[in-house]
C-alpha cells in the first residue's frame, strides 16, 4: 500500500505492506467496532442497517471484503485506489 501526500510545502510518501492492515485480525477488529453501535453516528448506523433492521457484520464478510480490495490491485492496473484533491491544492492518493 502507497499513501502519497502532496502540497504546496512537502510531498509525503509512505509504503506500507497491505497485509498489515487487510488481514483476518484487523477484520475482527473492523467487524466488532462497526457491530458495536454506540462507536457509530446516527446517519452510519441508517446506512449499515438494512431496512432499519440490525443485521451485523459478519468476520467472513469483512474477510471476503478485504480480499476483494487486495485483489483490485490487478483490476485498477496502476490507478489509484483513492485520489483527493483539496480547495489548497493538496493531493492524497492511495495505491493498494
């Protein structure tokens, strides 16, 4: 994973391995804060919910998520995953 940061005054460049953050441990850590309803906004928890009903996240889903980002390597064929332009002219981009 690549962040790259750029502005006016610095470029920021940070390589990372993917797998240190899409892994089945950080899964387990996303499933249990996005199941814990008080750590998330009213307007997140009508987006989560289907049909207003409390359905939680399930660990093979977020499994199968985070396979699913680290397999669109191959399909963004060097395009960014996330681009950010601000109003001042700074760039982040993110490359898995």
């Amino acid at each position: 994973m690549r962040i790259k940061i750029r502005s006016t005054e610095r470029n920021f460049n940070l390589w990372l391995p993917t797998r240190l953050f899409l892994n089945p441990v950080s899964a387990a850590i996303c499933v249990k804060v996005v199941n814990n309803q008080k750590f998330i906004g009213s307007e997140a928890q009508s987006l989560l919910s289907i049909n207003n009903e409390n359905r939680e996240l399930s660990h093979s889903a977020m499994c199968k998520l985070f396979r699913t980002v680290r397999k669109s390597r191959r399909l963004l064929q060097g395009q960014p995953l996330v681009s950010v332009n601000s109003a001042d002219g700074e760039v982040v981009e993110i490359w898995i």
